[in-house]
C-alpha cells in the first residue's frame, strides 16, 4: 500500500469542477460523450476517496447553466448519465449512506431526471457525508434568484430590508445549511472559476491542476489538500 501524501485532515468540504472530459476523449478519438462516462467515473473513485480521507461535504459542477449550449446529443449523453448514475445510488442507498442535494434549477431537466433527483435527495435525508450535485447551476444564477426570493419576502412584509445580512442571504441559496468549501480544485489546467459558487467561494482556496478530469487519482486528490496545508489562510486579517 503506498503511503498517504498528507497526513493533515482532510477539509470538511471540498468542491472540484470536473474539467477536461472532453480533451481527454478527443486525445483518444472518442466521441465527447465518452470522456464524460471516464469522468463520471473518476466522480466515484473520488468521491470514495473524499470519503475515505475525512470529508463530509462534495460538491461537484456536473452541469452548467452555460453547458445547453453543447450539442443535442453530448447534454443527453451527460443527463443520461447522471440518470444511471442516480438509479443506482438510489438501489445502493442503504448500503452507501450518503446524503445528496442538488444545486440548481432542476425545473429544466427532464420531468424523469428531476424525479430521480427528489427522490435521492428524500431517501438520503439521514446521511451525513453528503454529496452536492450542480445540475443546470451557475453561480450568478444563484444569486439572482436568492434575491428575487428575498425581494419578493419584502414585498410581502416577511422580511425587512434591515434584516437583510450576509447570514440571511446565505440561507435563500441552494447551498443553505452547507458550510463554505474550505478547497476548490480545478483540473484541466484552466485557470478560471467559470461561474462555480460564486458566493461560497469568497474565502475558498483554489487549486488548479494540470491533469484531465477523467485521469484525476486519489493521489491528486491528496497532493491538492497537500497543498492547501501549505497555504496560510488569513480571512483577510494580517
Ligand atoms: C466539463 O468537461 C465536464 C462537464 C461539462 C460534464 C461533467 C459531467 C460528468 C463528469 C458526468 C456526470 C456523471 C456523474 C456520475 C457524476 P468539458 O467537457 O468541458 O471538457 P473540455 O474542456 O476538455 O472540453
């Protein structure tokens, strides 16, 4: 057995933008859907790690508000399989115990996917390692809805504008209840944020690595929370 990376616990919760799918097919002469299936099946080997090391929340961008703009054929080939994916987490649930919440407008998915989707997300209520899926999420999306909610709540007299905080603002975006990720990384080498949890991000270290998704390792994952070890984390105090 090959000795771990890091030996420091692992962040409560860790949030990755699973990127590269695409190249990593194209670099094999596959179709795009095929580097898609490869990284749905890294999602498993780490979100198994992730599990393994200590770490309570998941999050992973599977599907942007930006990503309807891909082909007919690769968004069905992703949303089919988050469908499988969801079959069988939901057969496995007992076994598994992991909560799942998904973040983002479900309303545009298909009327089986969304029910896949609350019924994972019913089922698993009692779990507490969780794992958050973004499903048709964007970061600025988020935000504008919560205030619409919130201007709507004023409108209403439920809330006053004085009453408005950055707690309160926390508690209308679909990540309620789920502390801030501590790491983010990004594979791929891009080295950009592309509208992934905007808000929850403030304070959030990144780490961008140069590997494609579906080739992403546990031992990436350790070297990543190596390396946010190595970061001395301020909060913007001195
Ligand atoms: C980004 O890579 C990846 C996506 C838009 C889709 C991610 C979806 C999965 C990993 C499958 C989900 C299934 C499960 C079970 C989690 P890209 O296509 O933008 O890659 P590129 O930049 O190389 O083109």
């Amino acid at each position: 057995m090959r000795e771990p990376i890091c030996d420091l616990p692992a962040p409560c919760h860790i949030a990755i933008i699973m990127d590269g799918n695409g190249r990593w097919a194209k670099k094999r002469n596959l179709p795009r859907t095929a580097g898609h299936a490869a990284g749905g099946e890294a999602f498993r080997r780490i979100a198994h790690h992730c599990r393994k090391l200590g770490v309570k929340y998941l999050t992973v961008y599977a599907f942007s508000t930006e990503n309807w703009k891909r082909s007919e054929d690769e968004v069905a080939g992703i949303m089919r399989l988050l469908g499988n994916y969801l079959k069988e987490a939901l057969s496995d649930m007992e076994k598994n115990r992991v909560r799942f919440r998904f973040f983002g407008d479900l309303s545009r998915l298909s009327p089986q996917l969304q029910k896949l989707c609350r019924e994972a997300e019913e089922k698993s209520l009692d779990y507490d390692v969780q794992v958050n899926f973004c499903l048709n999420y964007g970061g600025r999306d988020e935000i504008v809805k919560a205030t619409r909610k919130i201007a709507a709540d004023v409108q209403a007299g439920r809330l006053q504008a004085e009453q408005i905080t950055e707690q309160l603002f926390s508690d209308y975006l679909y990540s309620k209840d789920v502390p801030d990720p501590e790491l983010i990384i990004r594979p791929s080498g891009e080295m950009r944020t592309s509208n992934f949890l905007l808000w929850q991000s403030a304070y959030s270290e990144y780490v961008f690595m140069d590997v494609l998704w579906p080739d992403f390792s546990e031992e990436h994952l350790e070297q990543a929370i190596a390396e946010y070890h190595k970061r001395n984390r301020r909060f913007g105090g001195a």
